[in-house]
C-alpha cells in the first residue's frame, strides 16, 4: 500500500486523509453535512441513520455519502 492510501480513506471516489480511525458523525461534521439530510455508503453496504453515531471509518474503507438538498 502506497504512503497517501496508508493514511486515507476513499471518499466519493477520492482519496481523503484521515488519521486514525473516525466516527462517522465527526467526519460528517467535518465535512459540513448534517447526519438527517445524507445517505452513506460504507465498503458497499448501506449505513441505516440510526447507526451512524456508532459506525467507526478506517483507513481503507470506501465511502459514498449524497447530500440532499431541497430546494423550490
């Protein structure tokens, strides 16, 4: 495993630093996503909203988050 993959998540498709292992909502919050308006995608399985509190990202997962925005 190359350096930047040893301390990275991939994210939507990128790679993503990270520097040990993280709680889903921090990494939410970091990114500026509120937990009630995503849908997430961890190693290709469906993460239902009432685990993300408890859900652990790692260094190597893959994660696919969408954003709802509402709009009119």
């Amino acid at each position: 495993m190359s350096e930047p993959e040893a301390t990275a998540i991939t994210l939507n498709g990128e790679l993503f630093p990270i520097s040990g292992d993280l709680a889903l909502t921090t990494l939410l919050d970091r990114l500026g996503m509120r937990p009630g308006r995503v849908a997430v995608e961890l190693n290709r399985e469906i993460v239902p909203r009432a685990d993300y509190p408890r859900t652990v990202i790692r260094v190597g997962d893959h994660l696919e988050i969408i954003n709802f925005v509402g709009g009119g």
